[in-house]
C-alpha cells in the first residue's frame, strides 16, 4: 500500500506542479491583456524597472499565491 500511496502522491505532485505552472501564465496573459486594453504599451510592459513589473505584475502574482495557499489548506495540506 505504502508503494501505491507513494505514486499517487507523485503523480498528485506532478499535477498540481503543472497546474500551478499553467495558472501562473494564464494570469500573466490576462493581466498583459488587460494592460494594453488600458492603453499600456509593450515596451512600457517590458521595461525594467517598471510601473507594470513594481505594482499590478507583484500585486497579481502575490494574490494569486495566496489563492493556492488557500487551495492547499481546504485539501488538508
């Protein structure tokens, strides 16, 4: 039992690694989606240091963080 535990625990892992991956690029493409709809324009998107990269872009990945946080607590872990 301890092995089949084990492979489920790995393949779950696997999983919620990719999910977390996969989320992460989908909120960067909406948040760059929603910025040039304001009138943001790719080089201010891309240039360092930056307005975009200091506020909205940490803002949104820390809010997001605490969401999976979040996720991870009502699963048990």
């Amino acid at each position: 039992m301890n092995d089949e535990n084990a492979k489920v625990d790995a393949a779950t892992r696997e999983y919620m690694i990719k999910h977390d991956d996969d989320g992460q690029t989908e909120m960067y493409s909406m948040l760059r989606g929603m910025a040039t709809y304001r009138g943001l324009t790719e080089a201010k998107l891309d240039a360092t240091p930056g307005e975009y990269e200091d506020h909205p872009q940490a803002i949104t990945e820390q809010w997001y963080q605490n969401g999976m946080g979040d996720a991870d607590k009502a699963m048990g872990q």
